[in-house]
C-alpha cells in the first residue's frame, strides 16, 4: 500500500527547537480563541456556539497528545525533556484558558440561555463537562481563594511532569551471579547484558523483574528484586506526599470534603461512599476464597515459613506447573509480532475493518526505528479511520509499562467532514534474544490484547467533539472495553488463531529452535499450539484469582485513603508509604517486611496515582464487573459473534464518551449490570 491512499499521518522526527515552537504556537493560537470570544460576543450574546464550541474547537488544534507520546518514548533524552516542557507550557495555556474570569462569565451566561432540548445528548453533555472545567479550577471561589487555587494547578502541574519524567529514567539493575539466578529460562538468561566477572545485569523493567520473581529458586534473589523494584525513583516519594496535599486542599478550597469527593461527583460512581461500599463489600466476599487459596500456597513453601511478597509468583507459577502449564512452553507458540498481527485479525473480523502494515514509512513517520505502523480502514463503508503503531520492546528512557496513547484525537470540523485518527500501543514486552524473537508470556498476550483495546476504541470513535473521542469517557467507565476483550484470550478458538511456534516462522527461527535441542534430529514441534496446551491453560485461570482480585482492591483501597482522607490534617500526618503496605499485606494475606518495614515506595513507582487513575483506581475493579456482565450477556456463548460485536460497536465504541455511559450499558445489556457475573468468573460465591 503506498502513501497516495491514505491520508497524512502525524510526523514525529521534531527536534527541541520545533517542540518549542509548537508550545509557542499553541500559546499563540489560545490567547486568539480568547481574544475572538471576548473581542466579539457580551454576556447578552452568549450562545452554545459562539461561546461553548468556540472554545472547544481550540482544543482539536493542540497537539499536546502527541508531545506526551514524545516524552515517555522518544529515545533521545533531549527530546523527551524538550516534549515534557512543551507539555507544561500547554497545559499552563490551557489553565489560564479556565481560569480567565471574562470567559467564565460567557460561559455561565451561555450555560443559563441554552434550552436544553435544542441540544442533542452530546451538546449537552459539552455544556455541562465545560461549565464543569470552569467551576472545577476556581471560578465560583472569591479573589483570594481563586489565586491560591492557580497557585496550586500551576505547582501540580509542575509536579506532574516532574513524577513522569522520573518514571520515564532508566530504572537501573542488579547484577547477579548465574548461581543467584538459578531457574531462569535459558532463553531469558542469555538475553540479560554480560558483566564484570560473568554477571547478569537483571534490568529493573518489567520483563526482567517478573522473570526473575517467576523463574528465580533463591528467595533472597527475589527478594532483592523486588525491593529494588519498588524502590525506584526515589524523588517520586517527596513529590507525590505533595501532590496529594495540593489536591486535598485545592479540592477543599472549592467546597468539597477531598479530592475523590470532587472527581467522583461526575461519574458513574458519584461519591466516595459508593466507591468504598463497593470496596468493601468485595473485600468481604473475596475473603473466603484468599484464605482457600493462601492454604495451597503455603503448602509449596518450606514448613513454617511465612509467605511473602516475592514469593507470590514463584509459587503461582508452580501451581501452574503442577497443573501441566509450562508458560516457557507456551510462550513459544506466541512470537510477538506474529501475534500481534493475528490480534488485529481477530479485531477485523469482530468490528468490520481493515488493518494494513505500512510498509513504505518516510522518514518521520515513526518516532523511533522498531515501532511498526498500521492503516486502518471501516470495511463496510471504505473510509479510512486512522493509523495504529505498535511500540513493544524495552529500551533506556521509555515510559516503564504498557499504554495507549492518543496521539490524533478525531472529531468532526466545520465541514462537516472527520479527521483520521493516529493512535499507539506502547509496552515493554519480552525482548527478543540473539537467536529468537520476542516470546509472549500469557500474561503478556493478555496485556496486549487489552491495549491494542484501547487503540480500537479509539479508531472507532465518532464522537463530533474531540473532549469525548474514543476512550475519553468518565475514567470509571474507559477500562471496561478493553477488559472485555481480555476475555478472548482464554478462549481455545482465539488461542489457537494467534499461535504459530516459532520454529516455523523462517528457516532462521528453525535453526534457532534446534540449537537449543539435544539431539539435531529430533522433530519440529506443531506448527500450531495443541488443544491439550490450551485446555491446561484455560484450566488455570482462576489460579489465585482471589489473591490478584483483592491485590486490586488493596490498590484500590489506598486510592481513596489518600484521596479522601476524613480532613486535611490526617493527610498530613499519614504515612503514605505504611498505609500502601499495611493494605497490601491485609488484603492479600503476603508478608512484607518486618513489622514497620516498608516494602520500598510502590506507589511511586508507576503513574496510576498521579496522572491516570488518581481517585478513581476503584474503576479497575468496577469496570471488570461492567465487562464480566457484557461478556456473559453477549459474547460468552459465540465470541466472534460478528452481528453481537457489531452491535457493541455502534452501541459503546463508536459513542466513546459523547452520551451517558449507564445507559449506554443498559441498553447493551438489557438490564443494570450486576456483580454476580464477576465473582462467579473469580470463582467466589456471589
């Protein structure tokens, strides 16, 4: 396919003078929004289109999403710091756009004329989400209270950044004697860099650290990469104590009793109490079934001893094992690339398009030299959509961890017409060794599938404003689609249309595959993965699931402890880091460290708490239950069902967060959704 048949995509070779520049335009282009608006409609004039979409058509121009990708994964390190300070003076642009009083007062007036049944459900919801961006930063607060309340956005902001950029360094490793690895997988082992006297650098990256807390037979190794695992970024734990302040007393200044209170007071949960019923009550109703599988558990370990944290995956794995899943194995039937190529086979057969590689990139056009490049097209209707890169492998510098980034939001223009839509899978996968490509852990595959969500949410977005493009729907609503399709990774007809092993990938990769055998003579294995490797797979699913179910509650659960604390004061006196322990530790029935001991600093160590998820990690959970019930209801019987998938389309994609996202369940369902179908998923009495 050449470049005359699709339109153009986003270039990425900027350099740190260009990035500047774009800052500078986006500041030029927001101070003429303000002075049109204010220059030419009074409070008398103020309507839902020279006021309201006015300002949210300066939004389809910045180009902030793309700056965010160049600052968690550009591979030069000036380029990363040039796109994080152009991403600050955007997001001060884009303050000073709230916070200016005149506006307010068009906006209010606007908000007041407006009848609101000549809005359509999307106008309406513009109305309301932009009167609630306004009164969000200050605009109902007296003088004094209103300049300490920019005070603080402008700090937070530079706190932000500050945190992400610490979590896009290098994270470091350890390095360690082939004894002190004893059980990691050949092919893992081989792939780590070569030291001083024959050691191997075990990265603190994802691939590494949860390799060596698998596969490593001596717990003090596993223990010492945990601990230094969540004890990366030291510099997070001064700035997230303040964040946290900031925002309790920036939420207070604008009469709310916290932060939670103030971000779930538009979403589907409403209140901090909500959150917290549901928390708890699934505490509660995962607790028998943690006990049970503590109980298995402990039986692996050496009599009397205590279970800890690191010992979770090591012994998981063993189970595993005990019911004849070898994952090693397995992994070998997932190459990455040729998987991930099948996972969009699956996706185009679900949703009706059309995914092409791009296979005659120009230069720019990826922003670094692994990161492959996708065109995406609706097969009913032709049209083009947008384009999808995947970037999967580790390398120094990149964000730590997997994501979506929404690079070119979509949205519909004065004519009428919609823009394509540009949007990136950013991971860290298992790198591929000197004589095998990359193999995918289940887990992994998993990861992927849920990702590569995100992005198809994205390029099926048609929402007419960009505020509401593809995922952007209330953060306790987004996670659900993509937890959905997780389900297709347990099931056999999907497994086995996304294996090959990867001795059949090339004569090059059968070569690979022999030198690791004992006799060169022995056969190939089959091409595609045996019913009986799956069938122990899907057997395994609810192994622990008890344990990992209330992992997350726990995580959960210290969200809302930092984020609605009973007053600003108890925040101040909290230990952060003891109450990330102590909740882990309760919940999922590990031992840490010694009583008073923490584990290291976890909670800075990933943006879930500080741009992401903040105040609303509950949504993990609370999605889960959404996407257990959508499952159950639609998908569970026939999963590629193309007539109920294509339905879920129009009904849940295709809206992204442009209508009430309740409904919008309802109406797939046919009734509210229900926890039932989760817990009864988990294996735990409902």
């Amino acid at each position: 396919m050449t470049s005359h048949d699709r339109p153009s995509a986003p270039k990425f070779n900027l350099t740190e003078s260009d990035l500047a520049e774009k800052a500078k335009q986006s500041r030029k282009r927001t101070e003429a929004t303000l002075a049109a608006i204010l220059g030419s409609v009074t409070a008398e004039q103020a309507t839902f289109s020279n006021v309201i979409e006015a300002v949210e058509f300066n939004n389809r121009l910045s180009e902030y999403q793309l700056l965010a990708l160049l600052q968690n994964a550009a591979p030069d390190a000036n380029i990363r710091k040039a796109a994080s300070q152009a991403c600050q003076a955007i997001e001060h642009d884009n303050l000073a756009m709230v916070e200016n009083e005149e506006l307010f007062t068009l906006v209010d007036a606007a908000k007041r004329s407006v009848n609101d049944d000549s809005l359509t459900i999307e106008e309406k919801k513009m109305l309301d989400t932009m009167y609630r961006w306004f009164t969000d930063t200050g605009a109902k607060m007296d003088t004094e209270a209103r300049d300490r309340f920019s005070e603080i956005s402008k700090r937070s902001i530079k706190l932000r950044n500050a945190f992400m950029d610490n979590i896009a360094s290098d994270p470091g490793g350890l390095w360690m004697t082939e004894q002190q690895l004893a059980g990691l997988s050949r092919g893992k082992y081989e792939s780590l860099e070569v030291g001083p006297e024959g050691k191997r650098r075990v990265t603190l990256k994802r691939p590494d650290v949860q390799a060596a807390l698998r596969q490593c037979h001596d717990p003090e190794t596993r223990k010492a990469v945990l601990i230094a695992s969540e004890s990366i970024c030291p510099e997070n734990v001064d700035i997230f104590r303040e964040i946290v302040l900031l925002r309790d007393e920036a939420a207070r200044l604008g009469g709310f009793t916290s932060f939670a209170a103030q971000s779930t007071s538009n979403r589907l949960a409403k209140s901090p109490a909500v959150v917290n019923k549901l928390l708890q009550d699934l505490k509660r109703k995962l607790r028998p079934l943690v006990d049970r599988e503590m109980l298995e558990l402990e039986q692996l370990a050496p009599r009397g001893t205590p279970l800890h944290a690191w010992d979770f995956d090591y012994y998981h794995q063993q189970l595993l094992r005990d019911k004849n899943v070898d994952h090693d194995l397995l992994s070998e039937y997932f190459p990455a690339d040729y998987t991930i190529v099948q996972m969009m086979g699956v996706f185009q057969e679900l949703f009706g398009l059309k995914i092409e590689e791009v296979t005659d990139k120009e230069e720019g056009d990826t922003w670094h030299r692994d990161v492959k490049m996708f065109a995406v097209w609706d097969e009913e209707s032709d049209s083009f959509l947008g384009y999808l890169y995947t970037d999967i492998y580790p390398r120094p510098g990149k964000y730590n961890g997997a994501a979506n980034f929404n690079i070119r939001p979509s949205y519909i223009d004065e004519n009428g017409n919609r823009g394509p839509v540009a949007t990136a899978l950013v991971c860290n996968l298992s790198s591929p060794s000197q004589d095998r490509p990359s193999l995918l852990q289940h887990s992994e595959l998993v990861t992927v599938f849920h990702e590569l969500g995100h992005g198809i949410h994205d390029l099926l977005g048609r929402s007419k404003y960009i505020t509401f493009h593809g995922h952007r729907a209330v953060k306790d609503f987004i996670e659900a689609p993509s937890q959905l399709l997780e389900y297709w990774c347990w099931t056999p007809q999907t497994l086995k249309r996304l294996s090959c092993h990867y001795s059949h990938l090339s004569s090059q990769s059968e070569r690979a595959w022999r030198k690791h055998q004992s006799s060169a003579e022995v056969d190939l294995p089959p091409r595609d993965i045996l019913d009986g490797l799956i069938n122990s797979l899907i057997a395994t699913k609810n192994v622990n699931a008890g344990i990992l179910a209330s992992r997350q509650v726990a995580l959960a659960l210290f969200d809302m402890r930092v984020h609605d604390p009973p007053s600003h004061a108890a925040l101040e006196g909290m230990d952060i880091p003891g109450a990330f322990d102590s909740l882990l530790r309760e919940l999922t029935g590990l031992s840490r460290l010694e009583k008073g001991a923490t584990l290291g600093h976890g909670h800075v160590t990933t943006a879930h708490f500080v741009w992401g998820v903040e105040a609303s990690y509950y949504s993990y959970l609370q999605t889960r239950i959404f996407a257990a019930d959508i499952w159950k209801t639609c998908f569970r019987d026939d999963p590629m069902n193309a007539a109920a998938a294509r339905r879920y389309r129009n009904v849940i994609l295709d809206k992204g967060g442009s209508g009430d996202e309740a409904k919008m369940l309802e109406e797939l369902l046919g009734h509210a959704p229900s926890l039932g179908p989760y817990l009864e998923g988990l294996g735990a009495a409902i």
